[in-house]
C-alpha cells in the first residue's frame, strides 16, 4: 500500500510517522488492501474543525475525519463520453486511491490522557479506524461496531498497541 502523509502541526515526529505506516500496512494486509493508495494529514483542532464542517456539515472539532474515496461518484460517464455502464468494473480494476484521512493529534492526545493510554495507542487507534472507514467499514448498527470494533483490536493488537 502506498499511504502519503502529511504533518500540517509539524509536531508529529518522523518515527512516529512511520510506525504509523507500518501499523496501516498491516491493516491494509490484514484485510487484503495492499495494492491500494490513500493519504493521512495530521492537523490540529481548529483545521480539523473545519475540515469537519466542509465535509460533515458538523461545526466541531473530532478526532478523526475519513473521507472514502468513491470513483463512480466523482466520474460522470456522459463527461467522459461514454455510455456503457459496464466500464464500471473495469474503473474499478485500475483505481488504487481508496481515501484520505485526517487526524487531530490535539484531540488525540486530549483522549489518550481521557482513556488511560499512550499517545501512540491512540494515534494508532484512530489511523486504524479511519482507515477501515474509507474500506466501508462502519459503527452505525450493533453488528456493523461489533465487526468494525473487533477487527480494529485484531490488528491493533496484533501490532503490539494495547491498552
């Protein structure tokens, strides 16, 4: 998986980038997603509010905004002259962007200390969630959080970020 990343803050340290990455890529394994791109910028409170707002129409600050990717809703066939609705399938085979995701190291760390875990652990937290988000992965009924929330552990876990 290629993941570009981005520190608006500049207080995001370069280790901690990359074990971002590292921890990313093994989510992208773990649920075969390894020939995909996507990006990750890291901004403060203030720009994630109002990349909330833009994107969610939500006029606060959060933790994490993900922003899926979906090429048939960004690509108008008859823009492209076409008409034949089973290029689709054939877009899809060649589109390796999957998202982006942005993520508050403010309220990061505002959580960590909320929750009784590292920085780290909630960086990893929130790279993960947001990342099976732009997968499709969501929390909107029980079982869709029961599977969403389980397989964030596995891989968190897996990595060695616990509680």
């Amino acid at each position: 998986m290629y993941i570009e990343m981005q520190d608006e803050t500049g207080r995001v340290s370069e280790e901690m980038m990359l074990d971002i990455e590292r921890l990313v890529q093994s989510a992208a394994k773990r649920i075969d997603k390894e020939d995909k791109e996507m990006a990750i910028t890291f901004v403060d409170n203030e720009r994630i509010h109002q990349v909330n707002l833009e994107y969610r129409g939500m006029d606060r600050p959060t933790d994490v905004v993900s922003l899926e990717y979906k090429p048939e809703e960004s690509i108008s066939f008859e823009d492209l002259g076409l008409e034949d609705e089973d290029l689709v399938g054939l877009m899809d085979e060649f589109d390796t962007y999957i998202g982006e995701l942005y993520i508050s190291i403010d309220r990061a760390r505002e959580q960590a200390a909320e929750y009784g875990h590292s920085f780290e652990r909630e960086m990893g937290f929130l790279a993960v969630h947001g990342f099976l988000h732009i997968n499709g992965y969501d929390h909107y009924t029980p079982q869709e959080e029961a599977e969403m929330f389980g397989l964030q552990e596995e891989i968190l876990t897996a990595y060695g970020l616990t509680r």
